[in-house]
C-alpha cells in the first residue's frame, strides 16, 4: 500500500482534513489503486525548526526558486 510522508508547517484540522484526501486522491490515481489504500502522514515542523538560506523560518528565512530555469521543476 502507498504511503506518505508530508513535512510542513502545522495547519489546522480543516486544511489537514482537505491536504490528506488531496494527496490520497492524487496517489490512488497515480498508482491506480483505491485512496483507502493510501496512508498518509503529516508530520508538523515548527518554523524554529527548519531554514532557508541559513535563515531560520521563525526569522523571515523564505524558499526562493533557484536562478537556474533548468530546476524550477523542483518548486
């Protein structure tokens, strides 16, 4: 059975609720598989706990796209 990992920035219950029957949705048609096959865990990170650029998120540090076009994809 798929299953996934989701890292982010906590949210409350209602966006929860919506963002794990998005990707089960988005998974189960990927796989071809029933979205009640499909796990997902949202593992909440504290923004004192992750940087961009060297800059902890609890301080303004932000993700900007890379100057390189070719990884754009990647954002």
């Amino acid at each position: 059975m798929p299953e996934v990992f989701f890292h982010g920035f906590g949210r409350n219950e209602r966006k929860r609720r919506r963002l794990v029957r998005d990707i089960a949705d988005a998974v189960a048609r990927a796989y071809d598989c029933d979205p009640r096959t499909v796990t997902v865990n949202i593992l909440d990170v504290r923004p004192d706990h992750i940087s961009h650029g060297g800059t902890l998120a609890s301080e303004g540090g932000t993700k900007k796209p890379p100057k390189d076009k070719r990884f754009v994809r990647e954002y």
